[in-house]
C-alpha cells in the first residue's frame, strides 16, 4: 500500500519483504545497508496483539528464545554477541507520535519499549546495530483489525514523512553545533 502512496518526490523508497529468519535477517539487514547506504530504513512488523499503530523506540540483543519459519533459534539468543542490550533510534518517538497524532488520520498511533524478543525486535536491533541507531520499527495490527490496508498505508506515509522530518532537523542542529 505504501508503495502505491508513495512518499515526497525526493525520497527513494524500496519496499522489501523480509522473511521470518534470524540466519535471512542476519545476512539481509547488512547487505541492504550496504546496497542502498539509505539516511533511513523503516521496519513494518505485524504483531496479532496490536490494536494500534505502534511506533517502536529501541531492540534488544539477548532472549531470543522462539523459534523462527525454519525452525531455528541462534544458539545464543542473541543478535550480536557482545553488543549492547539495548539500542534506541536516534528518531524520537515521542515527538513523530505527537505530530503524526495531530493530523488527525482515523488510526491510533503509541509508543513502545519492547517489540517483542521475536523476528520483529531481532530484526530491529540488527538494522539499529548496523545503521549506529538510523533505523525505525513500526508493528501493525493484522489488516482489518481493526484498520484496512488504507488507513495503514496512509499512516506509514504520514509516520515515515514525520521520521524524516525529524531525522533532518536533528542532523540540522549537530551540524550547526559542528560549526561553532
């Protein structure tokens, strides 16, 4: 849906669908960090028990304990041995929750600490891990419950347009910090 939306004419967007893995997230994450060297990747996740669009604000690296579409748990629960625990996006959460609030969109958008020590999480510390923390996960309810592909698609336009945003006058103030 996103894809049809598209986002402002100067971003490139490249939509990815990434498998429920941890060995495919552990090759896949780096490699298109490499390929694309992108200001910002934004993770969609479905989760069953959202009820709202839920923005997430870090990844964990240990208690990785389910077992993926192959079957496989890493041995060590872990995303990167010897990485921290946790990593928090560099976008503030809080503030692109506000904003995109403001606009008034018929979906419920919240804040989160925890995406679940699932594929989700995992895939969202190995991109913040990878990225120095220039990465973002979004979960969504199942479609139709309660929001159709639309509304979705209309928020993650307006959610991603806001991180953007976001991004762009943070780096505008260290820059301008740098200068002085």
């Amino acid at each position: 849906e996103l894809e049809k939306l598209g986002l402002r004419e100067d971003v490139d967007l490249h939509v990815y669908e990434v498998p429920v893995e941890y060995q495919t997230v552990q090759r896949l994450i780096p490699a298109l960090w490499k390929k694309h060297s992108p200001q910002l990747v934004v993770h969609v996740g479905v989760s069953g028990m959202a009820t709202t669009v839920t923005l997430e604000k870090c990844g964990h690296n240990v208690g990785y304990k389910g077992l993926d579409n192959c079957r496989f748990c890493p041995g060590s629960q872990c995303c990167v041995e010897g990485g921290p625990e946790c990593i928090d996006s560099i976008i503030d959460m809080d503030t692109v929750c506000k904003r995109v609030s403001a606009l008034g969109l018929d979906v419920t958008v919240t804040i989160s600490k925890d995406a679940g020590r699932y594929l989700c999480d995992f895939t969202y510390y190995t991109s913040l891990y990878q990225s120095r923390g220039r990465s973002a996960f979004v979960h969504v309810p199942p479609l139709g419950k309660p929001y159709s592909a639309e509304q979705l698609g209309r928020a993650l336009q307006a959610i991603i347009e806001e991180m953007l945003d976001v991004l762009e006058h943070s780096e505008d103030k260290i820059n301008c910090q740098h200068e002085h």
